[in-house]
C-alpha cells in the first residue's frame, strides 16, 4: 500500500494569528509568536496549518480587508519573520497554507484608490454603477440595486470622486474586485505567485460564492433586484429582507476557480517538490458545494472545498441519524474520487463544544480523525475551548458591532470564537503579557489550558495525540467506510481494511445515557481492546470489552 500525497489524509489546523500567542506583549497574536510555538503542532499531530490573513490591513476585518496583497501586517511581524515562519515549519515538516481573499480589498489598498481616480489600469478593477434615478424626488439618487451587504444595509457605496456606487458584499471597507475584468484574475496569479514563490504550501480561498455578480448586459443594462424574501414580512424596498440569486453561487464563478486549479497544477507541474494546494472556502447547498471539486465536463477545482456540514446542519439537538446522514450526504454528492474533509468550526462560528455539548468533544474529534480524507482542526478544538464571553464594551467584530446593538449583538457576534488561546494558567492564559489583550482571555482558562492538559492524565489533549497518532493506520488512510445508527442517539462508524486492524468508533451523541448491542456493529469482534474513550468515561485505553452490551454516557464515544 502506497502512502497518498500529503494533502489527503492530513490533519489541518487553523491558526487565528491575533489569538494564537502573542510575543511583543501589545495583546496581538503575531507570527513570532507563532513561529515560538511550532513545536505544539508537532506535539498534537498535526501536519498542515493554515493562518487567517496576515497581510497588510486596516483590520476592519481583522485581515480579510487586505490593503497590501504583497506584505505582511505590521502588528503580526515583518516578511523577515514570515520567511523564518516558512522554514522552520518546513524544517519540522509542517505545511503552510496562507488565507488568500479574492473577492475584495481594502479600500485603502492602491487598487482601490487608483481605480477611484480612474487611473486607466485600474478603473474597472471593482463593481461601480451608476445611481438611479428616484422617480419620486429628481433631486435624490438611489444605489444600482437593492443588494445587501453581509454585514447589514446596502452593498452599494456611493462614492463623492466618481460619482459612482461600488459594490461592497462585506463591509464599506471592502470592496468587491470585477472578476469580469482579466486584468483582476491576471492580479491573483500575480499574487498567488509571490507567495508560492515564498514557499507557501497553498491557500485557503475566502469567500468564493460571492466571486462574480448578475451582468448588467444580460439584464436590460442595469444590475437586477434580488427578489424580496416571501417568508418577511417587509416593506417595499426595505434592505435585508432578499434573496441573493444575483450576488452569490452565479456559475461564472467555478470557472475562476478552475483557472486558479490549473495555474497550480502547472506551478506544480514547473517547480516540483510537494503538491501545493486550494482549498476553498464558501457556505452553499450541497450542489454548489460541490462544483468546487469540478464538474463532470472534467474540468478540476479546489483540491476540496470546506465541509461546514457539522457547523450549519448539526447541533447539541442532532441525533445520531442526523449525524449519519450529513456525513453520508457529503460522501454521497463527492466527486468520485474526490477528497472528503471534515470541519467543526472555524473564526466565523461559535465553537465546537459550545454548539454542540461539552461531553461531545472528545467523540467530534474522534469522528473527524476516524472519517476518511482530511480532518480540520480550529485552534482551541485540541483542548476544547468554548467560547469566551465578550461584552458589548470589548466587542470588536464588524458584524456584531453593525448589526447588533447591546441587546443583540450577542447573535452576531463572532468575536467569542475568536478570544485568546489557552497555553496554560498564568495571566492572559500564557497568550501575552500585555494589561490588556485585543480581546478578553475567555475566564475558564485556569482550568481549561494545554499545559494542564498535557500533565493530566486522561483529558481533551491526550485524545487528540492518540487519535492524530492513530491515523497513521493504514486502515484509517485506506480503508473502507461503513456508517450507521444503532439508535436514535448512537451510531457506529467501522472502519476496515482487508486484513489489516479494524477500527469501530462508537458515539452517543444524546445527553443520557444508552446501551448499544455490539452484536449489530459489522466488523466487530469481541473481545476488543478501547484505544481511547471519552475523559468523562468509566473505561480507558487499554480496557477490554468482552461484553455485547455496552453502556455509554452522555456524549461519550
Ligand atoms: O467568510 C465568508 C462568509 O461566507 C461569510 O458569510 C461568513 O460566513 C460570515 O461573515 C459569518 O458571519 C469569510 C471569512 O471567513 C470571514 O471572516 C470574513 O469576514 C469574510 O469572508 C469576508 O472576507
């Protein structure tokens, strides 16, 4: 049996650098902090990280309104620094993927001003329009169309210098790049180039459903009104309320996405050494989902795009045939032969034990490192961080601060996903020195840290070690799948490989307890030897289950 490449069977980890560990004490997470570090990832198993934006930005976005495509942001370290990063990451034989945001800059980028005073390279580089006409008060302008923003309100600007509105699917300061324009997909080579050229191991493409948008020539010259929902009730007119047919998922966009694919392989192709790679990022149905890998005229995409199948379908609510089928829906909508991955959460989201249940931690690992092709790893998820509280005061999140108000914010917000990592139980949680950190260390750090992880004897983090270490099976990386409920609230996932050891994950995700007959489970012989349990369980590794009844608590895998 030949080892696959790198890419698909490895355990990827993401990196929110402002919170990962700070090294200059200003409260910042930065890349000597991380480079300090590195060893953790060895440590847990991991073989590829990939970072949230570290370029140039006015952290509007913290990140994903990049200003310089081609340098490093200041408050994380110097090109200098990254290029240590790089090495030291190669030398331990870890990946690095870097977040590359297509679909917009900041607007205090040099495209955007050049392309604001109409410099001739740059002036179709984003989506401007034309006000309309308000038939009802000549002197009043309206935006192009009634689009909304991610973020809240409108996604047209209007801008004094040009006269014209552009187009803004995230916040003001972001402004969506014309992928009708050549000159702007000939930018991202350029670009992607620089930083292959750097040794980057690949990318992590942000926000591909938002790529391209309804072209005005096929829609009697203007840009069309997305229907208003039916299930609002609204007023005429009333942003927020729409449903975005024009904006997101438009099929143009999968042939950029194509384009990027080829270029890689051919850089690939041109430069050898390991397989660089895309994986992309982009919350659809499963259909649209999908075409990211290709399409069945044989054109190839993204290496994968993102599963967020955990994260938008399942909850503490699930059951276990809910569970069987998200997982089994993704297998079976695959391409064949495509790479399937799993994630759990990410810096967008509220984290994994918090969504779902605290007792479930140590069984969604297990799920994720048992299931074939690529497990996902959010920073935090390796000891099972929570979310951190923040309060209205601390909160930084574009999102919640222009959606919310101090009663709401709390629904919007994504900065409780993004508090400070946990390395152990001294001030700031060993994340920084400063009095005060970008946003607060989230207050069960004490008790829930890595350095407390790795003295304890059963906990999150061991289980993690034992779980990456055991998908060097053979089995795990090649073998066959079979997945099923038991119950309404246990399923199996069986994991087998002709001769080789077979593996049995068995999971109770309710919150009480339920007995499963072993005699139902395929591949299972008794007795059968636990390689690792849940922390809260009544059996470890190394205990021998002879019995067919088997009893397992809330959340216990
Ligand atoms: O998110 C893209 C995305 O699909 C958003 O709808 C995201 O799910 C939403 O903001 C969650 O509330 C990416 C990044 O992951 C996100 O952090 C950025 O804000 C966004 O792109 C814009 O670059």
């Amino acid at each position: 049996i030949i080892a696959l490449d790198w890419w698909k069977t490895c355990v990827l980890y993401q990196i929110y650098p402002r919170s990962f560990k700070d090294s200059d004490g200003d409260g910042i997470g930065d890349l000597k902090g991380i480079i300090s570090e590195l060893e953790h990832f060895v440590d847990a198993g991991v073989d590829a990280i990939w970072m949230s934006p570290i370029f140039t930005s006015p952290m509007v976005d913290f990140g994903y309104d990049i200003s310089d495509f081609f340098d490093i942001h200041y408050e994380y370290g110097t090109m200098e620094d990254f290029e240590e990063l790089l090495e030291k990451a190669h030398s331990l034989g870890l990946k690095v993927l870097l977040d590359f945001v297509p679909n917009h800059a900041s607007n205090e980028s040099e495209y955007y001003i050049k392309s604001e005073a109409r410099d001739p390279f740059y002036e179709d580089f984003f989506v401007w329009a034309d006000a309309l006409p308000d038939p009802n008060n000549a002197s009043n302008r309206l935006p192009p169309s009634n689009w909304v923003s991610q973020f809240g309100g409108s996604a047209w600007e209007w801008n004094e210098a040009r006269q014209q509105y552009y187009l803004h699917q995230f916040a003001i300061q972001q402004v969506d790049f014309n992928f009708r324009n050549p000159a702007v997909q000939e930018k991202m080579f350029e670009i992607m180039r620089f930083w292959l050229d750097k040794g980057a191991d690949g990318f992590r493409l942000d926000a591909l459903p938002y790529l391209i948008e309804a072209n005005p020539a096929d829609h009697e010259g203007r840009y069309p009104d997305d229907p208003l929902s039916g299930l609002i009730q609204f007023e005429p007119h009333q942003l927020g309320y729409t449903i975005p047919i024009y904006t997101k998922d438009l099929i143009e966009l999968y042939d950029i996405v194509y384009e990027w694919r080829e270029f890689i392989d051919q850089y690939n192709e041109e430069h050898g050494g390991d397989t660089r790679v895309i994986f992309s990022e982009g919350y659809a149905n499963v259909t649209m989902t999908m075409l990211y890998y290709g399409n069945e005229d044989g054109a190839i995409g993204a290496h994968f795009p993102f599963n967020f199948d955990f994260i938008t379908d399942l909850n503490s609510e699930s059951n276990a045939r809910d569970f069987v089928y998200i997982i089994l829906r993704w297998l079976t909508y695959m391409p064949y032969g495509g790479i399937p991955n799993w994630v759990f959460g990410n810096h967008d989201n509220n984290r994994m034990p918090t969504r779902f249940r605290k007792d479930m931690v140590d069984g969604l690992n297990a799920i994720n490192m048992l299931l074939p092709g690529v497990a996902v790893t959010y920073q935090g998820e390796e000891i099972g961080m929570r979310d951190g509280y923040v309060s209205w005061e601390d909160t930084v999140d574009i999102e919640a601060c222009n959606r919310g108000d101090p009663d709401t914010y709390h629904l919007y917000s994504r900065d409780p996903a993004r508090t400070p990592y946990h390395w152990n139980n001294s001030t700031n949680a060993g994340f920084s020195t400063a009095n005060r950190t970008w946003l607060p260390v989230a207050e069960d750090y004490p008790e829930l840290n890595l350095a407390k992880q790795k003295e304890d004897r059963i906990s999150h983090f061991k289980n993690y070690q034992a779980l990456t270490a055991l998908r060097k099976e053979k089995t795990l990386s090649h073998g066959e799948y079979d997945i099923r409920p038991l119950s309404d609230w246990t399923f199996y996932l069986v994991r087998s490989l002709r001769t080789y050891d077979t593996f049995v994950l068995l999971f109770n995700v309710g919150d009480r307890e339920n007995t499963v007959d072993l005699n139902r489970v395929p591949h299972l012989t008794l007795p059968a030897t636990i390689y690792v349990a849940s922390i809260h369980s009544t059996r470890e590794g190394g205990h021998v289950i002879s019995n067919s009844q088997l009893t397992l608590s809330a959340g216990e895998a």
